[in-house]
C-alpha cells in the first residue's frame, strides 16, 4: 500500500494584479473567446469558452503555469478538460505529458488525451485519490505539477475569463461560473476584486446539487470533503476545496447555489438548440441562472464543449424554469433536508 503524501508546504494565494499579469502572459497563447447572447433568454450573454484551445476555458490556466517553465515534462489529475488542454499545449513544445484520471471520467475524453499524444494513468476512486497519485507521480518522476485549479498559476490564468468579460461588458452586474475544484471561480473572484472599486460585480457559483464542496464548507467555516460524485456535470466533481482557491472564494464570492442534474441536461439541451455545443459541465452555470433568475446585465460561462456522447441529453428535454426544490444551508453550516425552493446554498450577504 502506497503510505500517504508528506503535507505540502503552504502555497502563496494569489492577488488579483496576478491576473492581470496572467493576462499579458497569454497573450498569444490562448483565444479571446467572444460574449454571445443565449438563445430564447434576452438580457443574459454567454462567454464562450467552448471556443478556447482544447475546447474549454483550462486552457488558461494550463498556459499560464507552463508559460514560465523550464521543464521537460508535466504531470496533472484530471476529469478530462484540463488533461485536454494540458495536452494541446504541451504537444508543440515537445513536453512529455502525463494525465491522471479517476476510474468512471469519461472514455471519450481519455481518449482525445491520449490522440494528443499524452500518457493517462486511472486510479480507483474518486477526485481526492486522482490528486494524490497525480502529486506523488510528479515527486517520483521530477515533473511539473500542474493542477486542474488548486495552483496560484492556474487560478490566475483562469481569472482573464472573468477580465475579459468585465473589459467587454463594462455594466456587468451577476456573473455565474461553474464550480468544480474552484479554480475558474477563485480567478473570477480576483478578477472581480482587480476592477471591484471602480464596478462592483457580484460573482455567483454554481454547484451540481450532489457535488456542493464549496456551499458545505463555506457554511461550516472550514474546507470539507463530500464524497465521490456522479453527476452528469463529469467535470466538476470535486470533493474538497483547494488550499489556493478557498480563501479567495470565502473572501469574494456572493453566492452559491445549486442544480440537479436534470436542470443540468435541460440547460445543455438549450444550449444545443441555439448551436452552442456545451458539454453538461459547461452549461451548468447556464443552469444556475435559470433556477436563480436574474436582473440587469448578467452573463454565465460556457466552460467547456468537449462533449461525451454518453453524457447527452436526450433531444427534447425540458427548458430549466428552476422549479425543482433543493436542501438549503444555514450559516451554522447544518443541513435543511426539507425541500426548499431557495436556490442559495450560501450568500455573503
């Protein structure tokens, strides 16, 4: 039996002018993806990160932390998406590439890791058991770790979707992104803070309902770990916050919420419809704007279209309305099993 990893030392949390200078970094090196309206919702706009390199916003975060390196190989757990885009980039600068993934990710995505000519290893288990392996295969091989978000490189490089959007959409006020391991979200907090004096925005995290890492410990004041997920939404299952994200999303974040897995697939389906080829982890945010609602100018991004034909829904599914009910969580941090209609897990205020 392997014995478990040594603690790492603390890592620095990012700050927000980290983003900018992410995004002076990348320059170049990822795309701008574009703001397009969503099909059949007026005043809401999509940020299109389907469109990035590897088909979804990691990408940034990938780019970000090999940008600087003087390495000859990397190594990173993954759902799909960042292996995906860890793997696209690493392909041209002759890097060898190892991607750690969990027994039940999806096939289709291990097997567009490895046409990009990167090794996948699967461990059994969950999320939490892919990021050990990941951590001690690059401390035995002398390889790059690169996270999917617990790293100040990743957060940050992540953190130029929400610049972008703020630099296109001046009068932004309820950005919703989708919430897995948390780097997107931890980037969009900074993001936020970076422009936040000048144009308060309010940044909103979207959680698949079985998944809810970031509402449970952010209610319970401390990081907690949830079982291993199922949800449709195979790209944010994560089960415990990061030591880099956490302390950006408890200071910044306004709220989160929640969605079941059919609202999910709805969302996806309307999406589809309106010729966006969202994956389900990409349309959750989507789905957490339908169940919230929303006023004034808001946008949800789009995260990722590397799509599993098993995790389709079927054509002629239900619009999400966000009629369906959800347990709620009080500051003390208890679980409310009764059906509530609220859809905020937690809010700062």
């Amino acid at each position: 039996m392997t014995a478990p990893p040594a603690e790492l030392p603390p890592v620095p949390v990012p700050e927000p002018a980290d983003v900018a200078r992410a995004a002076q970094r990348l320059r170049g090196l990822v795309r701008r993806t574009p703001l397009l309206p969503v099909p059949g919702v007026p005043g809401l706009l999509l940020k299109a990160e389907h469109l990035q390199l590897g088909g979804s916003f990691k990408a940034r975060g990938a780019a970000n932390a090999i940008a600087a390196g003087a390495v000859d190989s990397v190594v990173t757990g993954s759902s799909g998406n960042h292996g995906i885009a860890l793997a696209t980039l690493a392909r041209p600068r002759g890097l060898r590439t190892t991607v750690v993934m969990a027994e039940g990710a999806s096939p289709t995505k291990a097997e567009r890791v490895r046409e990009l000519g990167a090794d996948v290893v699967t461990v059994a288990g969950g999320v939490a058991d892919r990021e050990r392996h990941a951590r001690l295969l690059a401390a035995r091989t002398g390889a790059l770790l690169v996270p999917s978000s617990d790293d100040p490189r990743v957060v940050t490089g992540q953190g130029t979707v929400a610049l972008e959007v703020l630099h296109d959409l001046p009068s932004l006020e309820l950005l919703f992104v989708p919430t897995g391991g948390g780097g997107l979200l931890a980037g969009c907090c900074l993001a936020a803070e970076l422009v936040g004096r000048r144009r308060p925005v309010r940044i909103i995290g979207v959680e698949p309902m079985d998944a809810r890492r970031y509402a449970l410990s952010l209610a319970a004041g401390h990081p907690v770990q949830v079982p291993p997920s199922r949800t449709v939404a195979d790209g944010l299952r994560g089960q415990r916050p990061g030591a880099v994200t956490f302390p950006v999303v408890r200071r910044r974040t306004d709220e989160l919420i929640a969605v079941e897995d059919d609202e999910i697939l709805a969302a996806t389906e309307l999406l589809h419809r309106g010729g966006v080829p969202a994956e389900p982890s990409g349309a959750v945010a989507l789905a957490g704007a339908l169940r919230r609602g929303f006023h004034g100018r808001a946008a949800v991004v789009v995260s990722g279209g590397n799509i599993s034909p098993a995790a389709l829904p079927a054509r002629g599914a239900p619009a999400a309305a966000g009629a369906l009910s959800s347990p709620s969580l009080g500051v003390d941090g208890e679980t409310a099993v009764h059906p509530s209609t609220e859809p905020t897990l937690w809010s700062a205020r």
